[in-house]
C-alpha cells in the first residue's frame, strides 16, 4: 500500500447525507457507510489516475456513516477509497487496506479495469485460498473515480409519461445501434451522443414505439474469461457503478452526453427505459476479486450463508448464477439502489426502468416476498412510483420462477407469450389455448388484485436469444463464435427454420420466412398488453443464428443498416410500421380491462368472442382439440372500456388465425354494427387491406388477418 501518511488539510467534519462525492462549491464532501470499518481513507490521484497526489482519513462517523470535508476540491477530481477494518473471512469480514476501492455512490468513473492478482484481496494461488491475505497495492490496476457537476441545462423540462396502454417497449443497444449507421459519424459510434442524433431518433419515432428501452449503461466489467478469448462484455449485465455511466459510451466523464441524449429522444416524444443490474457486482464468491463493496463491507452489502450451513458467512448465496446476491434486506442496501434510481429519475430524467432478475431484488431470507422490503419502497417512493417498473420476473434461486407474481403497479417480461407463440407460428400441437391466453394479455397470470393487462409486458425475442429473422431462419443455436463450443445459450428456441437452415437463396424458403415474421409480429402488436420489439427486428436483423451473443462487440451484433435499406428490410419495416399504426388508432387493440368473454345485459353482447372457422362459437371440444389450429377472436368495440357501465364507440375488430400450412375458409361471424372489412392480411407484405365489405374470407396456411367493423359504418 502507497504511503498514506501524506495528510492534506480538512476544514471540517462534513456531513453524514448524501452518501458519495458532493460538490457543494466550496469543495467536495465525502460520505461512506460500513457498518464494520475502523477507518476510511479517500486517496486522490493526477487527471490520468495514475500518480497518487494525497490521501486523507475521513474523520468522522455517523450512524455508520464516515464522512468528512475537503476545501477547494473541484469537479474532475479523481479519487478511490481504502477501508481498515477485520480481515476475518469466516465471520465474512474482508477489509483490506490495500485495495483501493470504488466508492459505491460515484457518479462517474475513469480508466479501466486490469485484471492481475493484484486486485483480489486474497493471494491468488495460496494453499489457504481466500483466507490468506495479499499486501499487494490494487491502485495501478483500478479504475479512479470522478467528482461530478450535476449542472445542465434541460431543453425539454417536462416528462414524456406515455401512458401505459399506449406503450410500446424497443429494445436497443447503444453502441449496437450506431456503430454501422450511415449517418452518424465515425467519432460518434457506439455512444450516446450518437443515439442521440436526428438521424437516429427519427426513424425510431416514425416507426411508432413510445419507449426506447437501453441496454445496461451503468459502469461494468468485462471478466477475463471473455479478454482472454479476445471477446468482451457486450451486453453489460455486470454492474460495479450503479450510479455511473459506462466510459465506453462517453468521450471521457461527462455526464452531459447521456442528459443531452435522453433531453433529444424527450424532443420526439420518446421516454427513455433502463436496462439494470442491482442483483450482483462482479466481485464474485469468495475467490473474485476485491473492487467495492466486497472492501467496503461485505457482511452488509451481500447475502452470506448463514453460522452453521457448511462454512458459513465465509461463503456466498448464489441467487443469481453470478456467484454472489446483492443484500436488499439491509437497510443501507436497499438505500443505495432506491438512492441510484432516484437519481437516474430526477438527475438524469430517465422515465422507467426493466430490472434484470427482479426476483433477486423481492428476496428476503425466508425468499421472495410480494411484499418485500425492495417493492414496497418502489410503490411508496413518489418519484419511484411515478415512472415504468418492469421486472424480469426470475432468478436461479428456489421459487425463482415468478411471472405474474409481482404486485400491482409493476410490469413482467413475459416469457410465456414469447414461447407460445413461436410454437404455434412452428406448428407445434395442442398450442391453440396457450395463444388465446397471449393474445388477451394472459389474465390466468395477471387479472388479480386489480392489475391491468398492461402488466404483461409481451416479446417474440429480445436480446437474450434468437432474434424474429433468426428464429424463423435456424433449428438450432450455432454460437460456435463464442468460444464456449455450443453449450453457452438456450437450447430450446421454439424456432423453425422454414425449410433450410441458414442463409439461402431459395425463394420459396425467404417468402415463408417473410410471412413468419409478419405472423410473429402481427401477434406481438395486436395483443392485448405491453409489446416489446427487439430494435432491428422490424427489418429482419440477424445474429447469424447467435443466440447468445452478449460477448460479440461485432458485425453480429451490430445493426446492418444496408439490411435495412433493402427491399425485403424496407417492406418487413413498413408493415411493421403499418401495424403499430393501427393499434395506436384503434383503441380496442390495447383495452385497460381483461377480456373475459363478459357479457353485458345492455349490450347483449360479449367484450370478447372466440369463433372457429365456421364461424361458430368455440366450444369445449375444439379447445381440447390439439389439432386445432385456427381460430378467430371478435373484440366488441361497444363493450365498456372501464368499470363504468357505459357503452363504448370503438371501433369492433376481428382477428383470424390459421396455423395450418393450407388455406382455410373462415365465415365471419357477424359484425357488432357495420360490415367487416380487411385491415391486414399476413400473407401480403404490402398489409392487403380492402374496403369491401366481407362475409367470408379464404385465410391462406400460415397467415394471419385483421378486421375491422366501424360505428355506423
């Protein structure tokens, strides 16, 4: 450890709140819980984070909180902490003076991180493992980081706030998006200022999504498993900074360029959702390294086996396959993640996020809770609970499994409409019943405790596994790029590839796959819920059958704009264009009340009908039927749109499903008022809509059509 006996002057104690590094304009306050530390000591360095300039001792605890004031310190300022206490790893103490730390509550940081044995605070390699204790100095090997000023001025000071049934989730990546786009400049690739462009929002805008979803931005690590391969953690789902952005997407800490981009998405109307990570650090078990909070003090910050379970708090619970379990049960855990959201909300004025392995973050040590500490702080926050919540509804750990078993005000991903579908659109059996319960918003999860369909947060792909051209172009995974030799992904895709596996030429084959695609996304967008469009899906963006490609910073996964421009990419894009259209114009597609099949006295009619071909009503049999595979839903526009009995003046629509290879005729059962006409017939790119009148209708194998009956039409 450097010589730390270079004391600089303090002018006063400072304050216990907030928790980090504080620029008050006179100088910089300093603040750190650790419930188990005897002393905490902030070392600063030059502006390249390499020399070490000063390093001081924090004078004073409060409430378990170390804090003190240093005069004159400016924004820019690099620094880290070193923290004494008890290295006593069987208690689960694992203080180490010698690694210099990441303060949990930097806003930004710089440099990267050098992996080496340097930066775990066991020597690496000892007979004894991780209750030895290595004296080697970790600084020249950490990233530094950085004091911050939070000043910028807001062109666009009001939220976007899109209501929830008019939310529509795309899913992007910020370097992904940008590295081969035409009309960003090379120095603006892959960051945000180059998300941030016209160019890009534009498109994202006209296209009719509300909501741009990024993947992690919070300052992550790459793991040496993936450098020593000469791959890197493209996805980012290993969060050390939680309160930081990640340098790769910013030309230096500048904090401005995220606000720049989110105030030029807020000027086109579009909110702005964050992927997050506050179920793991990549400090690991007890064998990863020492970089925060494992320093700073891991008896708190993490989730330890308990005295008497094998070798007790020396050892991690791996809720999370990650190998360690952020500790939401202490107080001053749960205050740091609340704290970091917050400060995204109000600070950098992001409108919602999706929280990776959610049920990590409901967990108490008795396991998830509904009503845990975490959830109930989001529901009683006024700033939480006023943007999107969205959770990934599982873990790894036992019960991980919760989709539909958050409590009212949060969204799910829901992993089942994704799987149903797939397997219908595949020909799968016995599916009917499961795409029923998709495109009605799967009540059997979500109808309970007066939660809307909107809580079903409905996909067809999203980062993690085939992507839509992907999915309807391979039978197996073929992520052989990874270096991992194909066990690394999902195996079970639901995928088909429609007659060849892979690229081809043969023209038969594209067009089946043209029309899956649009079957896929037909399904996806006129369903009750919240759709998710994974960004490139709606011009036929492939992985090359990667389905887990979150270590390929590469054409794999970058977006292929000439694909985009291209005849097939162009018309996959305006039909998708064609269909967000329609549900943002016709309110009945995204009703805020379950569709029951309820019947209304006034109306003698149902909210919702299920027909089959004949155009009779389904029945008992013909659900129990796995050969059924075609079937008609009639949504009564009339039917009241909320609790209030009051008749409604939408528009009723009709939608056919043939999952069959042949063509099927359907009778249409009759129209609520009006006549039925043609909005959208699957098997035409070019959406096939008609103004005549129909009666019936001759639906071609595997496609999928849309009508509608207007009032007084």
């Amino acid at each position: 450890m450097p010589d730390t006996d270079r004391p600089l002057p303090i002018a006063a104690e400072g304050v216990a709140h907030p928790l980090g590094a504080t620029f008050t304009g006179e100088g910089v306050n300093f603040a750190v819980f650790s419930a188990h530390a005897t002393r905490v000591d902030v070392c600063l360095y030059d502006d390249a984070g390499t020399t070490e300039i000063g390093c001081f001792t924090l004078p004073e605890y409060t409430d378990e909180v170390w804090h003190g004031f240093m005069p004159g310190l400016r924004p820019g300022a690099r620094y880290g902490l070193r923290v004494h206490g008890p290295y006593e790893p069987l208690k689960g103490h694992r203080f180490n003076p010698n690694k210099l730390l990441l303060d949990p509550y930097a806003k930004a940081h710089m440099g990267e991180l050098r992996w080496g044995p340097e930066i775990f605070g066991y020597t690496v390699g000892h007979p004894d493992a991780d209750l030895s204790f290595d004296e080697r100095d970790s600084a020249p090997f950490m990233p530094k980081c950085v004091v911050v000023d939070s000043r910028f001025e807001w062109q666009q000071t009001d939220a976007v706030r899109v209501p929830w049934n008019r939310t529509v989730f795309y899913e992007t990546h910020v370097r992904g998006h940008t590295m081969k786009h035409p009309e960003v400049p090379e120095q603006f690739r892959g960051t945000f200022a180059g998300l941030a462009r016209d160019e890009v929002i534009g498109p994202i805008r006209d296209l009719g999504v509300t909501s741009v979803e990024l993947l992690p931005v919070q300052m992550f690590l790459n793991q040496p498993f993936l450098t020593e391969k000469g791959l890197t953690n493209y996805w980012g789902y290993d969060t050390i900074g939680f309160f930081a952005l990640d340098p790769r997407y910013m030309d230096g800490p500048h904090i401005e360029e995220f606000k720049h981009m989110v105030d030029r998405f807020h000027a086109h109307g579009l909110e702005v959702i964050m992927d997050v990570v506050y179920n793991h650090t990549p400090e690991g078990n007890e064998l990863g390294p020492t970089l925060s909070f494992k320093g700073i003090d891991n008896a708190s910050y993490y989730r330890l086996m308990p005295e008497g379970e094998g070798s007790g708090p020396r050892h991690y619970i791996n809720d999370t396959g990650t190998g360690n379990t952020l500790n939401l049960s202490h107080p001053r855990v749960l205050q740091m993640v609340t704290d970091s959201l917050r400060y995204w909300v109000t600070e950098m004025h992001v409108d919602g996020f999706r929280f990776d392995l959610a049920t990590i973050l409901a967990r108490e040590p008795d396991g998830f809770d509904e009503g845990g500490g975490f959830l109930k702080s989001c529901r009683q926050e006024p700033v939480l609970s006023s943007v999107k919540l969205i959770a990934e509804p599982w873990d790894v750990g036992p019960g991980g499994y919760q989709v539909g078993g958050f409590p009212p005000g949060w969204a799910e991903w829901n992993d089942q409409f994704r799987d149903n579908v797939r397997a219908f659109w595949k020909g799968d059996e016995g599916t009917a019943p499961a795409l029923a319960q998709c495109l009605t918003a799967s009540g059997e999860r979500f109808d309970r405790r007066g939660r809307r369909p909107w809580a079903s947060v409905n996909f067809i792909s999203a980062h993690d596994g085939f992507t839509l051209a992907d999915t309807v172009s391979y039978n197996d995974k073929h992520n052989e790029a990874n270096g991992e030799d194909g066990r690394d992904g999902h195996s079970d895709n639901r995928s088909w590839n429609c007659g060849a596996e892979g690229p081809t030429e043969d023209e038969a084959v594209l067009a089946l796959r043209a029309r899956q695609q649009r079957n896929m996304l037909a399904t996806l967008l006129l369903s009750q819920g919240t759709p998710m469009l994974l960004a490139g899906d709606e011009f036929g963006r492939t992985q090359q059958g990667n389905n887990n490609a979150y270590c390929q910073d590469n054409e794999i996964s970058w977006f292929d704009w000439d694909q985009a421009g291209a005849p097939r990419g162009a018309a996959l894009a305006a039909f998708t264009q064609r269909l967000l259209t329609l549900r943002r114009e016709h309110p009945v597609l995204r009703r805020n009340r379950f569709l029951k099949g309820e019947r209304f006295l006034d109306l003698d009619a149902k909210d919702s009908v299920w027909f089959t071909p004949a155009g009779e009503e389904m029945q008992a049999p013909q659900w129990q039927d796995p050969h059924t595979r075609a079937l008609a839903l009639l949504i009564d526009g009339r039917a009241p749109a909320s609790a209030v009995q009051v008749a409604a003046a939408d528009a009723s629509m009709l939608l056919l499903v043939n999952g069959w290879h042949e063509t099927l005729p359907f009778t249409l059962p009759p129209a609520p008022e009006g006549a039925w006409t043609l909005l959208l017939d699957t098997a035409e790119a070019d959406t096939g809509a008609s103004e005549e009148p129909r009666l019936q209708h001759a639906l071609q194998g595997r496609t999928l059509a849309l009508f509608v009956s207007r009032p007084n039409a």
